[in-house]
C-alpha cells in the first residue's frame, strides 16, 4: 500500500476518548466537536495529513507531547486493522 493510500484511508484522529474539557477541546484528541464533524472523509490523502498536521502542531504549541496521542491513534488503528499514516510518515523521516 502506497503512503497515499494509507493516508487516504486514515481513521479519524479521535481516539475514543470524548470528554470536553479543556476550552472545548477533547482531551484525549485535542478537537472540538466541529473539528470531529468536519474531518476529511473523502478518502483525499492530502485533506487527511493536512488535518493531522494541524493537530499535532496544536498539541506542540499548547505544551503537550503528541507522542501520547501518537500512541493511542496507533493503538485505534491495530484494533481496526488499518495501517497506520503515523507509521508512514516515521518511516519517510527516517528513511
């Protein structure tokens, strides 16, 4: 499967958590509820890295370690056997 397919097919960010705390935000994804709503679902690679970009640098700007989203959203993709687009991009940076 090519990197854009596996981002193409990328689940949603959210990773089951949903409790609204912090400003509006989930604290386990860090999106509102509009954000939730609006996640691409169009299968477009670009749309989803896009949307995934952003939260990270969300998660950076406001002092939390994306690692521990990082962890959960993997942990959601092997539970609906999905490959992972966090692995991809990890194996591009490294690679």
């Amino acid at each position: 499967m090519s990197v854009s397919e596996v981002w193409a097919d990328a689940p949603s960010p959210c990773v089951d958590v949903c409790k609204y705390k912090r400003a509006g935000r989930c604290v386990g994804c860090m999106m509102t509820k509009a954000e939730k709503d609006s996640f691409p679902r169009s299968g477009s690679a670009e749309a989803k890295k896009a949307f995934f970009d952003g939260l990270m640098e969300r998660l950076r700007s406001e002092h939390k370690n994306p690692a521990f989203w990082a962890i959960a959203y993997k942990r959601k993709c092997e539970r609906e056997g999905m490959p992972c687009p966090l692995d991809e991009e990890e194996a591009e940076t490294a690679g």
